[in-house]
C-alpha cells in the first residue's frame, strides 16, 4: 500500500473512525442472518457491496491520491477488516479492492493502471487478482501461465486458481519474454472459461482456464515480482486483521456460552480446567495482535524488503495458527449444539479455515521465515567490516 510519506497522517482517532465505522455497518447491513442466506450462491456477496464501500471510503484506502485514493498505510485497511471480521462481512473487500489496489500502485504509473486504480477508489468495477496455480502463495509459481504477444496485443495460455470471484475480470500474472507480466483480462472474454467453485464459508471462487484470451498488458519486467510480493504481503496483513476479528468474536460469544451451560449441576464456567483452557486461547489472541501489529509497524516504517516479508510471515504464522485453535476449541466448548448449522460458532469456524490458509498458511510463511533469516545471516556475513 502507500509509502512511509503517509504514514505520520494516521492517528489512533483515524483508525478508531475507521473501526467505528465498519463496525457500524458490520452490526447492520452484516448480520448472520445475512451471511447465511448468501452462502452458495454466486458471487456469494450481494453486487453492489464496493460501490457501498467506496461511499464509506473504504476502497480508496490503498489507492493513491492522484487516482482518487486516500493513500493510506496498511494499518487503515486492518482497521476496517478486523471490524468486519467481527461480523464475518461476505464482502471480500480485501480481494476485490485492497490487493488489487496495492499491486497497481506498485506498478510503474500509466494510463492502464490509473484508470483501474480509479474505478477501485470509487467502486465501479470489480476486478481481483489471479496469480495463483497452488496453494503456495510463491510468486514464481505465476511463471508457469504465459502471455503471447500477437498484431493486437497479447493472449493467454494457462491455468489460475482459487480466484476471488469478480463481476468485471481480472488482474493476471503470466510470463512473457521479458519477464513476469501483468495483465488486464475482461470477464466477458474470449477463450476463456470461469469454473466457480464455493469454499467452505460458502463465498463463490473460481478456477480460471485461458486458452487464447485476449489480454491488456499493464506492466512488465523487473518491477513486476516485488511489486506483486508486496501486493501478497498486504493481503496476508489483512488477513491477519480480519482473523483477529473472527477470533474476538468467538471468544467473547464461548466465553458468554459457558457461563450459562451447566453440567453436574454447575456452569461449564465454573470449571478450572475450563477456566484455564480459556485463559491459554486469550493469551493466543493477545500474542496474535502483537504480532500483527509488529508487522505493520514494520511495513509502515523503513525496514527493507526482506525484513517487510519477515515480519508478514511471523504476523500470518501466528495468527493462522491461533484463529484455528479458537475458533476449534470455541465449537468445542458449545457442545453438541456447536456442530450444528443453526449455532453462529460454526459460521466462525469456517470463516477460519478459509482465513487461515490465505495468502499463506502457517507452515509456508514459516517455511519462508527461515528461508529469509538465512538469506538476512548470509548477507551480514558478506558485509565488510569497516575500516
């Protein structure tokens, strides 16, 4: 998202409104209710949800002033999904209007990417990022979907999953000669056929096929790599924010459950091993929220690129490992009537198990943690000592 030249604009007032205001429309327009009647359905959140966005401001947080944006640091956006996260909003604001936003900021500055950055700052188009082959969220794995340059402009040949599902298309990775390309692809275009799939939260994704599709290309070349690892370190930071959301709420929702559930005559509650049960999974909470606000700290500050994907990778490790625990143990402590479709923890849960693998679960972004700290040891061992 928007440089460290912004970030000295952001206060605690500024995220608090932010909060207040998602939460706001997480209690009203956001109701279970609401989730359960649009869970496997296609898009599986109702279509006009960014153009309601944009007029609370939301999909203008990434993008940048001279399109309209407000250009505001990561911490804005994990303001506003930590808040829906509470209320597990369907709305997928982040794929559909924060990532792509901070892919194309990223990108050398143009025509093509000026446009598509306006129409995320005022919600009039939907487009998403599909960069994915795996479920390893590795850059180098875009490689294997190539683009063709032809008289018109260029075609695709290859394969993209686990898309977010967008109305109006998407932004693709794909190589070409030069290096790693990205580029614009129309959801009504030739050679292409969408496969939609629901995951277990019940919100539609897609499996897109390219078999000659005509495609726009935005950007290609050395800027392309770091600008879409940055783009993926965002989403996995607002991921971790919408997670520590789902955690809060099942946490205070079992916690409010075993006071009032008895067995053998006593609230659930009242048990110690229960009490202290309950005392680990607040401690996961709380060391969730530090690690992830390390991580932002970090990736609004001056850190190098390096030390940016370290602190993602604690930040996603830890968090994707606790919401799981929490939400497990939190269907757990409801007992029988947990499992069910009709209890509100089950709609957590499962929001967890499609949070906790985005953009990175938590043995990948471990993985790359020790791949990294090797690299940051090597690299000081090479550094000559001064005179």
């Amino acid at each position: 998202m928007s440089s460290t030249m912004t970030e000295n604009r952001l206060t605690e007032d500024d995220l608090r409104l932010l909060a207040d205001s998602a939460r706001d429309y997480a209690e009203g327009a956001t109701a279970l209710a609401r989730v359960r009647d649009l869970r496997g359905t296609a898009p599986g959140y109702e279509a006009d949800a960014l153009s309601r966005f944009a007029a609370l401001g939301w999909t203008a947080v990434a993008v940048p002033e001279r399109c309209g944006g407000a250009e505001l640091p990561v911490a804005a956006a994990g303001a506003v999904l930590r808040a829906l996260g509470t209320r597990l909003a369907a709305e997928p604001l982040t794929d559909l209007a924060l990532v792509p936003a901070s892919l194309l900021s990223r990108l050398p500055q143009g025509a093509p990417t000026d446009a598509l950055l306006s129409d995320i700052a005022q919600g009039t188009a939907q487009r998403a990022l599909a960069w994915s082959e795996s479920h390893a969220p590795d850059p180098a794995l875009a490689w294997h979907t190539r683009a063709t340059r032809n008289a018109s402009g260029f075609t695709l040949q290859g394969t993209k999953r686990f898309v977010p599902h967008a109305r109006d298309g998407w932004l693709v990775t794909a190589t070409t000669p030069d290096g790693l390309a990205v580029l614009r692809v129309d959801a009504d275009a030739d050679g292409l056929q969408r496969e939609v799939d629901f995951r277990v939260d019940g919100v539609a994704s897609d499996t897109l096929v390219f078999d000659g599709t005509p495609a726009t290309l935005l950007a290609c070349g050395d800027t392309v790599p770091t600008a879409l690892a940055g783009a993926l370190d965002d989403g996995a930071l607002l991921a971790c924010a919408e997670m520590l959301g789902v955690m809060a709420t099942a946490l205070d929702t079992t916690l409010d459950y075993i006071k009032t559930r008895t067995q053998f005559g006593q609230t659930v509650a009242s048990f110690q091993a229960v009490q202290h049960r309950m005392v680990d999974l607040h401690i996961l909470h709380q060391m969730a929220i530090s690690s992830y606000e390390a991580g932002v700290q970090t990736a609004m500050g001056n850190a190098d690129a390096l030390e940016r994907a370290m602190a993602v990778s604690q930040a996603k490790a830890r968090c994707s490992d606790a919401v799981l625990r929490i939400a497990q143990d939190a269907v757990q402590y409801h007992g029988a009537i947990g499992f069910t479709d009709e209890c509100d923890i089950g709609l957590y849960l499962k929001r967890a198990l499609v949070l906790a693998p985005a953009y990175g679960n938590a043995t990948f972004h471990r993985a790359r943690f020790r791949r990294l700290l090797q690299a940051q040891t090597t690299a000081h061992e090479h550094v000559p000592e001064a005179a």
